[in-house]
C-alpha cells in the first residue's frame, strides 16, 4: 500500500489529525504503543515504539508524510531523555521513505520580550523545556529530512484534555463552581483550537513549498483567560462563574518541594504577562482562517457534554 500518511501518536493532535485525514479520504496509520486511535475505515493502528528503528522503518514504508504528534511526561528531564532521540529515529526512517516530517510545536523557545510573537520572532530559549524546544527545532532545520515544524499556544477543543482551557477549565465552567485561573485572568493570551492546529499540519504536509519552514497555526485573536471562561459558559447556556487567580507565588513556592509544580513554575511568565500570538502571515501561506471562537467554543463544550453523558451511561 503506497501514499500512507503516518500518525504518531493519539493525543489530542494526533487524533484529530487522523482523524481530518481520514475524512479527506486518505489512508491513514497511526502508530502507538498501545495501538490506540480514532475508528475509522481509512485508519490502520498499529502498536509500534517509535524509538524502535527496525520497527518503524517497516511501518513507515510507503509514506509521503509523517505527522510526529507523541509526548513525553511534563517534564525538562522526561523531555531530554525521550524527544530528542525520538525525533532522531523518526527523521532518519522518514527520510529513508522520502516523507516530508510534520511537527506539532510550541512557544516555548519564544523570545516572548517580543509582542505579539510572528513567525520572526527570535526562537532562543536556552534553558529548561524552553531550552529543548529550541534544541529541537535547531535539529529539525539541520536534518536532510524535509520538515514543517507547525506552532501553537495553548490549545483547546474536543479532545483536549490535560490543558489550561481543557478539563481545568471547561468541566469547572460547566459546573458552575469558582474558576481559578493562573497568573491574571485579564491578560491577553492566544489560545489555538486543535481543528485549526491538524488542518495547518495537513496543509503544510501537502505543499513542499512550505517544507523546511516554521509556521503558526490559524490562532483567532487574543482573550483573556476570563473571556475564555465567559466563552464557554455562553456556549454551555449557563451563568459565567467567578473567575480567581491562583498567583505565582503559591505554584513557585509548592515547586520548592514538589516536581509538578516546580515544572509549572517555569512556565507561569505565560499568564503574568501578555502572552500574544500572531499566525497572520502563515494563515496567508496555508490558506486557512482561525475558527471564530464562539463556534470553536460551542463544539469544545459539546465534546464535554457528549463526554459526560456517555459516562453517565
């Protein structure tokens, strides 16, 4: 079988980026340890360790794209041990293929002095995970595999579950219970909706002129955490709740003895400060448009609700 797109990973980029393939018509593989993935005719899931070279070269036969969606525990030292080595094996594989690379990324390597961050902005982040997103984009430009390396902020959207305006945000709404939010919930901060971050994947994946570039996915305009609150609760027909804050000084203090914390502490310069992301020249080059929020905020909430029905069931 010849002109596979491969997925690895089921997380939430992952999945729906399967799953958008799918529905275009494309044969799609998803490769997991657990064989995990979206049900769908066009959608072969295999259990495959993507560190395992051997392994992934014979999956990988066939491919025109490899969209390299897995994640690794939230953590600097998780990260260092897994991804690089990881993007290492699947580079090399691709490229034995003749498959363009496809990456989900972040604005951690982001010089953020600079706002609103464009595509321009300095990637020169040189410590902690902050510092391994700059490493890795570094050896993706470096490789002789072509790659898309796409951006994102935060994201939301069905899914979507271990994120800021996922289930720490979306159940609350919906429960009508105090939000607590990090930071300031009056700052602007960009948040992206997982459809729009798989179609610009998808997008750069099927257009080498844009191989070996970084772009921004489709991201509507900047809210604030409280805007965001107040979205989803017009989506779900409820009351806003009250929005709090959980201020820096509790998450820094909790990481002086606890791992978790300490690695959200180093990431909490996003919510005290304006955290602004401006995907306006990549939109140009894809050909795409952020969803509005109101309607990405309707199926986030929809995706919940399906969820907990289901549940309940």
């Amino acid at each position: 079988m010849s002109n596979i797109e491969i997925v690895t990973g089921a997380g939430p980029v992952g999945w729906t980026v399967a799953q958008q393939l799918a529905e275009q018509g494309r044969q799609v593989r998803v490769l997991t340890r657990s064989g995990s993935g979206p049900d769908h005719p066009l959608i072969e899931r295999r259990k495959v360790d993507v560190s395992d070279a051997d392994a992934l070269r014979e999956a990988f036969d066939g491919a025109v794209a490899v969209y390299h969606c897995i994640h690794a525990a939230y953590s600097a030292d998780a990260w260092e041990r897994e991804l690089p080595a990881a993007e290492r094996v699947v580079l090399e594989a691709a490229g034995h293929v003749g498959a363009v690379v496809v990456f989900p990324e972040s604005l951690y390597s982001y010089d953020t002095s600079q706002q609103p961050m464009t595509e321009h902005t300095p990637r020169s982040a040189d410590s902690g995970k902050r510092g391994i997103r700059t490493r890795l984009l570094k050896a993706r430009a470096e490789s002789p595999t072509p790659t898309v390396s796409v951006v994102a902020s935060d994201f939301f959207g069905p899914q979507v579950r271990n994120a800021h305006a996922g289930e720490r945000m979306v159940p609350v709404v919906l429960a009508g219970k105090t939000m607590r939010v990090l930071g300031s919930a009056d700052l602007p901060h960009s948040f992206t909706y997982v459809p729009d971050f798989a179609a610009a994947m998808i997008a750069a994946a099927h257009d080498p002129t844009l191989w070996n570039s970084v772009l921004h996915a489709p991201t509507a305009p900047a809210v604030t955490q409280r805007q965001m609150v107040e979205a989803y609760a017009k989506a779900a027909g409820v009351p806003a709740p009250k929005v709090g804050t959980l201020p820096g000084w509790v998450i820094r203090g909790g990481g002086l003895v606890h791992q978790g914390s300490r690695e959200l502490a180093e990431m909490l310069y996003q919510f005290e400060e304006p955290f602004v992301m401006d995907s306006s020249e990549s939109e140009a080059r894809l050909g795409l448009a952020p969803t509005p929020l109101d309607l990405a905020a309707e199926e986030t909430v929809r995706w919940w609700q399906d969820r907990s029905v289901a549940a309940a069931g």
